[in-house]
C-alpha cells in the first residue's frame, strides 16, 4: 500500500496548491475562463510530448475515446472554470475545504452504481461527519479572505465542481482495466481543453496579455497540479476502490490551507479552522474502514 499512499500524496499536493497558483494568476490580470484554457493547452501539450516520448501512437479501445470524452467535460473542463469562478469569491483553503465533498457525493454515487463499492456504516459515518465539517464551513460565512468574499457564491461553484468530478470518477471506475491510463489522459484533456476553448470564447472574448509570472504560474498549474496528479489519480482507480481513490480530496483540504496561508496570507477563521478538524476526523473514521476490507492493489 506503500505506493497507494505515495500516489495519493503526490496527487493531493498537486492539487492543493492549484489555488494558490490560481488565486496568484487572477492577481496577475488573467481572467478566469482564459485561465482554464490556457492551463488546459499547456497540460495537452505536457501529454501530447510524453505520449511521443513513450512512443505511444493514437489511442484505441472504445473505452479510452468514451472514458476519455467524459472525463474531458466532467473533469476537467466543468472543475477548471468553477474552481476559477470560486476562487475570485473565496480563498484557497476555502475551495480546498470543499474538495472534502469528493469522497461523500463519490461513495453516494459508487453505492447505487457499482456492484462492489457498497457503503458501510462505518464509512457512512466517516463520511456524514466531513460532510458536517462542510456544513459548519458554509454557515460560519468564512471565506478565508479578509475582506471580500462571498463564500455562498464560491461554495455553489465548487459544489458544481465536486458534483463533475464525482460522476467522472465513478464512470472511469466503471470501465477499469479496459483502458491505460495515458491513453484516457491524452483524450481527457484533448477534449476538455477543446470545450474550454469554445466556451471561452464565446464568454470572454480574446485572450488577455499575460506576464512573465503569469505564464510560470500556468506552467505549474498544467504539469504539476493537472496532468501528474491525474495520471496518479487514473492509476489509482485502477488499483485501488473508487471511494480509497476518493481520500485525495480529504487531503487536498489541509495542503490547500496550509498553502493558503503561508503563501497568500489567507485568514485562519474559525468556521474554517472547526470545519476542517471535522473534515479530518471524517478522513480517519473512512479509512480505518477501508482499511478493514480487502485491498484491491494490482
């Protein structure tokens, strides 16, 4: 499980600090939808070189091309534009707390689809109780940012985000070992990036000028918090469960605070602070359940 572990780490960090880099780009001047897309173009180029090098031609399999056009909505062209939109209302560690609502709505989902991801009680209860650490988030109204939030409205979008990445992942779980994970990752974005682009243009318009610090910051966020964490994330729904896979979202929550606050001097505020010990309490009940059943490791 060594490996599991080292995965969902390395995907988790990844992910956690995508809002940091996020809310520094629209300080920079970058608009929101403009942000997606161009951190999804430089992600497809990241895939496109990799699948050369590999020497890996055009993916095949009816699964990679199903699997891979929704998961290019789903998760990555639906997550990308809400988290962005949530990011101008609310701080890092505030979306980062929201992410805890992967594993819940997943489980929820994977119980009524999947034959083998039954829910048990013990993981309902660690489940229930992240979710009420999500609870005292929105009605506490703290947004993480010292002036300015608007935690309903970030919470709204990044429930939408959450419900996307949710129903992707329970339908990559669906078709597990009928696909390699590159293969779905290069549809995967190749897809996504082409629906950020149209809806972006038809929202926004032209691109917007972008800095030097601009561009560092979207290179970050293309290789390190989207196509490394994603291949990590595919290859754990191979490996793994879907709801075990599903614990990056618990740990996304703490990189994400603990981020938004060295980095961006983002507020420590107690909705938050209660919110996510209740969030990590949940983390600890879910896996120790797991942690009972067999291990599905490949």
């Amino acid at each position: 499980m060594q490996r599991v572990w080292l995965a969902i780490v390395v995907a988790s960090l990844g992910w956690g600090t995508a809002g940091v880099a996020t809310r520094s780009a629209l300080g920079e001047g970058v608009t929101p939808y403009w942000l997606a897309a161009h951190r999804s173009s430089l992600a497809i180029v990241a895939v496109v070189i990799l699948l050369t090098v590999l020497r890996r031609g055009l993916p095949k399999g009816a699964a990679v091309w199903k699997v891979g056009l929704v998961m290019g909505l789903s998760n990555l062209a639906a997550p990308f534009i809400f988290s962005n939109l949530a990011l101008q209302n609310a701080g890092a560690g505030f979306l980062g707390l929201m992410t805890a609502l992967i594993p819940l709505i997943t489980a929820a989902v994977a119980h009524f689809t999947l034959r083998d991801e039954r829910l048990t009680v013990p993981k309902t209860i660690g489940l229930l109780v992240a979710l009420a650490g999500v609870a005292v988030l929105f009605l506490a109204g703290d947004s993480g940012l010292a002036e300015g939030g608007r935690p309903l409205v970030a919470g709204l979008f990044g429930l939408g985000a959450v419900v996307a990445i949710s129903g992707g992942s329970v339908y990559a779980k669906h078709y597990a070992g009928q696909y390699e994970p590159l293969d779905v990752t290069g549809v995967h974005f190749g897809s996504g990036t082409l629906i950020i682009a149209i809806i972006t243009l038809v929202v926004e318009g032209g691109p917007p000028t972008v800095t030097g610090r601009a561009w560092l910051l979207l290179g970050y966020m293309a290789l390190a918090s989207t196509v490394l964490p994603m291949v990590l994330y595919y290859w754990l729904l191979r490996t793994v469960t879907v709801t075990y896979a599903a614990l990056v979202g618990y740990v996304i929550p703490v990189v994400a605070i603990t981020a938004g606050v060295v980095l961006l001097d983002e507020q420590l505020q107690p909705g938050i602070i209660v919110g996510g010990i209740l969030i990590l309490i949940g983390v600890l009940v879910t896996d120790r359940a797991e942690r009972r059943q067999p291990a599905k490791v490949g």
